[in-house]
C-alpha cells in the first residue's frame, strides 16, 4: 500500500510542476513574451539550466518577469526534493519481485499519460486559456511600464515575436507581410546581433533570430506566432487579414452608433 501511496504522490506532484511551468510560461507571454519565448525561459529557469540570451537578460532586467522566474525557482527546489521522497516511498519496504514490477509499469503508464497530455495542443489550448482568464482575473500581470504611455486597454497588447527560420515572416520584407491589415503595428526590432531598428521600413527584410515588437489584438499576436511558412501559414494570414476587416467595421458600427 506503501509503494502505491508514493507512486500517486509522485506522479500528482509531476502533474502539479508540468502545470506551474505552463503558468510560469502564460504570466511570462503576458508581460510581452512570445509564447515560445516565454516556454523556453520557464522551463531554463525551472530546470536550473540558466542559458544566458538576450532573452535572458531582458527576463532579468524586467520587475514583473524577474518576480515570476523567482518563483519557479522556489517550485523547482520543493518539487524535486518532494519528487525524490516520492520515488523513495514507492519502492522502500518489503515485497515480491511482481509488486515492484508492477509499481514500475504504474509509475512508466502514469508517465506517458502526463507527457501525452503536456504535448497535447487541445489540452494546452484550452489550460492555456483558463491560466489567462485567472491571470488577468486576480493579477496585474499585464499591467507594464508602456501601458500607460500607449493608452492600452481592452484585447491590445504590446508583445515580443522571435523569428524562426520556419516561420511565416522569415525571409520576408515587411511591406510583403501587410501587418498592418491585419491589424499589427511593428514598433520596433532587434537583429540577432543585438542592433536594435526603431523605425522599420517597409524595405526591411526579417530574418531567423530577430524580434520584433508587436502592438495589436491579443488573439492576433497569438496567431502570427503559431503561422508557419508554407500553403497553411499563407491562408491564416488571408484570414487574419478578413477578420480585422470585420472588426474595424464592428468598431466603426460602433462609434457611429455613440456619435
């Protein structure tokens, strides 16, 4: 009874740790991280692996993220040594060779269930979206220092972009890319050297490892940093591109309708 006591301790705790990191990983992307981004600090910072980018160093010269990383330090501190206790009570004591292998077969099929549901895209999707109603529910998160300097409100949100070499605006200028019709405004971007462009032309080609600073509709931003260069990724930019025509004839239905 011991050793099945331990193996549900165990894998419960795994469950919890995969669920603080994609809590890490949401409060991070509400702070103006590109999810990636935001997933990639998250688990450095809970695996103690300490990779030290660009990235990094904005993580730690920001208050809020500085704060959070913090905490997922703590979590990695209590929930290994938690772990550790766990393994020790699943397999301590007396009993056959069947019983332990049993424990090992309970303890391997309740691994693969958790990694199957951490890898699941439905499962992430919607976690990720109740994370982010509670985040902005209990928490000012999303209350940064350009908040007040762009008069932020509502679904818009200033946000961070890493460029992959696979992703949909690698390779490209950015007059070929019409953000603006979706409803994205480029502030700014960082080469991979560090350069930093405050006024991007349209002339302006991206490449693999810039970041781009975004401003727009929170669920636009979203999309931009899933879309991946091929037959795909140029439909859901046709999409976007509708769908912002829709709402700038919502908001100006709207406005009409106070004036």
């Amino acid at each position: 009874m011991q050793g099945i006591v331990g193996i549900v301790a165990f894998l419960t705790l795994l469950g919890l740790l995969l669920v603080i990191t994609r809590l890490a990983t949401t409060a991070l992307s509400l702070t103006g991280l590109s999810y990636e981004a935001a997933s990639f600090q998250a688990r450095s910072a809970f695996t103690g692996t300490g990779f030290t980018t660009r990235e990094a160093e904005r993580v730690v010269d920001h208050p809020v993220r500085r704060r959070i990383i913090m905490m997922l330090m703590v979590a990695r501190s209590a929930g290994f040594v938690s772990i550790v206790i766990s393994l020790i009570l699943s397999f301590a004591g007396t009993g056959s060779e069947t019983d332990r292998l049993f424990r090992i077969l309970w303890l391997a099929g309740g691994v693969v269930v958790l990694w199957f549901l951490a890898r699941s895209r439905w499962v992430g999707t919607y976690l990720s979206r109740l994370i982010d109603w509670a985040l902005r529910r209990w928490t000012n998160l999303d209350t940064r220092d350009y908040v007040s300097l762009l008069k932020l409100s509502g679904d818009y949100k200033v946000s961070e972009l890493r460029i992959k070499a696979d992703d949909w605006l690698a390779g490209k200028q950015l007059q070929e890319c019409r953000l603006n019709k979706e409803g994205i405004t480029i502030l700014g971007m960082y080469r991979e050297d560090g350069t930093y462009l405050g006024v991007p032309t349209g002339d302006t080609k991206v490449y693999a490892g810039d970041t781009l600073i975004l401003y727009g509709r929170t669920g636009a931003l979203r999309d931009l940093d899933t879309r991946r260069n091929d037959e795909a990724g140029q439909k859901a930019h046709e999409q976007a591109v509708g769908e912002q025509q829709k709402h700038e004839m919502e908001e100006k239905r709207q406005d009409e309708q106070r004036s």
